[in-house]
C-alpha cells in the first residue's frame, strides 16, 4: 500500500502487532517484521540498508518469504518494482541467513 510517506505490502495492516501497554483508551501496533522490513526496500537508504543486515540476522528471517512477499504484495503496483525486485535480489538478499 502506498501512502506517500513509506510503501507497504498490501494487508500489513491484517498483521500489525499489538502492543500492550496496559492502556485503557490507547491501542498501539507495530509492523509484523517482514513488513517493517520491505518497509525500507523503496526507500533503500544506507540506513535501511544497515537495518535490514540487522533485523535479518537477529530475526533469522527468511530470503523467500521477504522476496515472495514483494511479489505478491508490492510489485503489482509500486514504481519502479523491476529495479526494487532487482535490489532484493542482488543486494539484500546477502543480508539474509543462508538456509
């Protein structure tokens, strides 16, 4: 989903996570992690970049579930989806443990 501000694949809102905080009136959630992570992918600044080495090897996420993700769920409509598929595959796939 793109707002304008940061491009999401489509349903990250199904897999926000709540944040409970104990609060009565306030709800929060955070992006599930293979969201917050091709979250960057547009963007693609050095700083993303470091934090998806991070998140990656912390989190030991998946190459082919990132990748499956922004193919089903951003590629269909982001700009420039060949050159973005392209940085996923050339780039940030080193970030990601080896299976």
């Amino acid at each position: 989903m793109g707002t304008g501000i940061v491009d999401l694949p489509d349903d990250y809102e199904r897999r926000l996570e709540r944040l409970d905080f104990g609060f009565e009136k306030v709800q929060l959630s955070a992006l599930e992690v293979y969201d917050l992570v091709l979250s960057k992918l547009t963007r693609n600044s050095p700083k993303d970049r470091e934090d998806v080495k991070f998140i990656a090897q912390q989190q030991k996420l998946s190459y082919a579930v990132a990748y499956d993700r922004f193919v089903k769920e951003m590629k269909p409509w982001v700009a420039r989806a060949d050159w973005h598929e392209g940085t996923l595959q050339k780039v940030w796939k080193e970030y990601f443990p080896r299976p």
